[in-house]
C-alpha cells in the first residue's frame, strides 16, 4: 500500500504554518481594511507564530460553541487519551479499537499530505495521517457494504455547545465506499508535524480534500460501515443547502452564494479570489468515481 499515494504539492505550496495559526487575524484583516484583491504579500509580512495555544483560533467544531473562537477556548476540555474507535456495520472484525493500538497496528508509516483544503477559504494545509481505507481493511469491509458512516463523539460535560440543539447531536457523516476507499481521503491525527488541537478534530479527524470542509468530521468515535446511505449533519439541518456528496464544484452554487470563486490565503495576504477547481483540483484522482452521475442531483 506503500505507494498509493501521490502528492502533488510540495512545501512551496503549503501554507505558512504562522499565517493558518493566526487565520483569524488574517481574515478580519483582510475583509476589515478592504485590502482583498490586492497584489501578493511578501512573506516578511507573515506574522510571527503564536503559541500553539493560539493555533487554531478561527474553527467550525459546533459542539464547542458555533462562534469561529468558541473552539479554540472550549475544546482543552475534551479528553482525548485513552480514545476508542468503534468499528462496526459490515465488517468482518467489529470492535472497540484503540487509537493507540491502531496506530501501533497501521502497516504503513503515517505520512505528510499537503492537501488544498476549502470552504469560504482555502489553503494547504500538511496533515499528518493514514489512509481511511488502511483502518477498514484492519476492519475487514464485507461484501455487503456499500457506504461508510461516522460518528463524533459526543460528551456534555466536556462540550458546552452541545446544550443547543444547532445541529442533531451527534455530529455525523459520510462517505460512499469507493469515496472512503480513495487514497486522497485519510484519517488525520497531525497538522505540521504536531499534534491535531482538539479544536482541530483530535485524536483522529477524517479529511476528503475534494470535497468541502464541514465533509471532514473530528474527533471521530464511530465508524459503520452500511448498506444505505447513511444521513449526515449538515444534511439534515438543509436539506436544500447541504446534500450528501458535497463535492467542491464550481458548477453548482450554494442556494445563497456562487460557489464559482474562493479566496485563497497562505499565497499571500492580499491574494484575491481564485476560481474553485473543480474536485478541488482533484479531478484527475477523484472524477472517475463520479461517472454518469449528474452531479447537480447528486449535490
Ligand atoms: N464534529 C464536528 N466536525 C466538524 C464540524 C463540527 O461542527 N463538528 N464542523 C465542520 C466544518 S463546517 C468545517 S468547515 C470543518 C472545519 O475544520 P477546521 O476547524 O479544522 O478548519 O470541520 C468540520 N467538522
Ligand atoms: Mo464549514
């Protein structure tokens, strides 16, 4: 499994480590002053890092809060050692699996993938990780299976936005066999060579780079693999807004906003929009798996 992989960014293109940490300054700054669309930034013009404390400032983990800083100053209360992963559904090995046995168990090293990542803003982000589809074959995946749902944990005493019922709790996703099977799509347990912060999705986060962002569920508990397409959050709050594949494409806007262009930060800080590949810039690796779909239908 060794080579299944192929990067085809290198640490030129990775956003600097200093301005994801500070992306919330950067962004208000930006938008605030109006500089967007304006010349590149020389790299002096990186802020100095924060400390790590400070990394992830700017997050969507709504069971810590919805503002963007709620995380970043909920998510320390998130115990994150021992952490158990169920695997269940259709495999032939059901289990509680231990993080730390999973990854002692992993038969590939865990390697750096210098992925695009997009929502409203985009970036290259290097993630320390495995493939998904190592964790199911340690599972066993049956014949039967055809989709594979997941599961955050969910634990009130630690997750003071859990009280709200903004979403329905526990937050959850999914992916179709083939998607979870790809070798672009990995379980995350770094970002630049540390560990995740819990704001970030700790211990283990899922990440699918051609697809949008809230795709990439955190601090994963459960994992069922199915023969129905399973439901996910965002999909049940807006149906209309949100549907199940979400790949990025910029054919097929957002009922409430053109989905055609991105802003792309790292590049520098005055960089202006881009258009949105379409995959994400991961067509060549991920549109065959959509082939003959009409993807307006499956949105
Ligand atoms: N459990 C859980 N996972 C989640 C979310 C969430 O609210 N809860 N938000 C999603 C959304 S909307 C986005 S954009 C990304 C944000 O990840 P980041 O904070 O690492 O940028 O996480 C996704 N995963
Ligand atoms: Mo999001």
């Amino acid at each position: 499994m060794a080579n299944r992989w192929k990067n085809d960014l290198g640490d030129r293109d990775v956003t600097p480590e200093a301005v994801y940490m500070t992306r919330r300054q950067w962004m208000a700054g930006a938008a605030g002053l109006g500089l967007v669309g304006a010349g590149r930034a020389a790299r002096a013009e990186v802020p100095e890092p924060n400390a790590w404390e400070d990394i992830t400032s700017y997050n969507n983990y709504y069971e810590f809060g919805t503002d963007k800083g709620d995380p970043a100053r909920h998510a320390h209360r998130l115990t994150v050692q021992p952490w158990t992963v169920r695997i269940d559904g259709l495999v032939d090995r059901p289990g509680a699996y231990d993080f730390a046995d999973i990854m002692a168990r992993m038969t590939i090293e865990e390697r750096i993938y210098r992925f695009r990542c997009v929502e409203a803003w985009s970036m290259v982000v290097p993630w320390n990780g495995f493939e998904l589809a190592d964790l199911l074959d340690m599972a066993g995946v049956q014949a039967g299976a055809k989709y594979v749902a997941f599961e955050t944990v969910l634990r009130p005493e630690e997750m003071p936005g859990v009280r709200y019922p903004v979403l329905d709790w526990p937050y959850v996703e999914g992916l179709r066999l083939d998607e979870a099977r790809h070798p672009l799509t990995i379980m995350a347990t770094g970002i630049y060579g540390r560990d995740i912060p819990n704001q970030n999705g700790a211990p283990l986060r899922l990440v699918v780079p051609w697809k949008y962002g809230f795709k990439s569920i955190k601090s994963v508990v459960r994992i069922t693999l199915t023969e129905a397409e399973p439901a996910t959050s965002w999909n049940k709050a807006n149906p209309r807004e949100y549907g199940f594949y979400s790949n990025v494409n910029p054919e097929v806007d957002h009922p409430r906003w053109s989905q055609a262009t991105e802003r792309r930060i790292g590049g520098g800080l005055f960089a202006g929009r881009e258009p949105t590949l379409m995959f994400n810039g991961y067509a060549d690796e991920v549109a065959g798996l959509y082939a003959g779909m009409d993807l307006k239908t499956y949105f």
